[in-house]
C-alpha cells in the first residue's frame, strides 16, 4: 500500500498530495527480468553463433560430397569410353574359312 505526502490544504477537508509508492518490490522484478533478458540475448547470440556454423559446415560438407560423386561419374565414364584391349584369338584361325586350326 502506498503513502502520501500531504503537499497542500486547500481547505474543506481537501490536500493536494504526492504519492509515495513502496517500489522496492517493482525494482527486484525489474532487476530480475532484466538478469533474465540479459542471459535469454547471450543464448540467442550463441544459438545463432552456432547456426552459421552448423551452416557453413554443411556447405563445406556438401561441396566435399560433390567432388567425390564428380570423381567418381569421371571414374564411370572413363571406364565407358576406354577402348577395349584387343581380342587375341587362342589358336590361329584357318585363313581360307576363319576357322580355328586343328
């Protein structure tokens, strides 16, 4: 409950007043929800902090992926256009018929 100050008596009964409010109790919630405020901030900031980074390793991550599925499509297509080595026959073939010898 609050308490005045009586500042004038303008007569009849009636004072001007000034209000004097107990604000200990205001000021130690205030204290508190800025405490609050003040540690919710640093966690925002880290959790941000943390985001860029989660970010930026995913995309280091993504370009590391990348080179190795080009590598190996390079690898699968190399082997694709490679000529085959030539086919020896075993045994001699028959000129006239193309048949194997013997």
């Amino acid at each position: 409950m609050g308490k005045v100050t009586i500042v004038e008596a303008r007569g009849e009964g009636l004072y001007s007043v000034r209000l004097k409010y107990d604000l200990r109790a205001l000021e130690r919630e205030l204290s508190e929800l800025k405490r609050q405020q003040s540690e919710y901030f640093t966690l925002l900031i880290k959790a941000f902090k943390t985001r860029d980074t989660l970010s930026r390793e995913k995309e280091e991550a993504r370009a590391g992926l990348d080179a190795v599925i080009q590598q190996w499509t390079d690898g699968l297509l190399d082997k694709l256009t490679e000529a085959a080595p030539p086919l020896i026959p075993t045994e001699p073939n028959d000129p006239g018929n193309r048949q194997p010898l013997g």
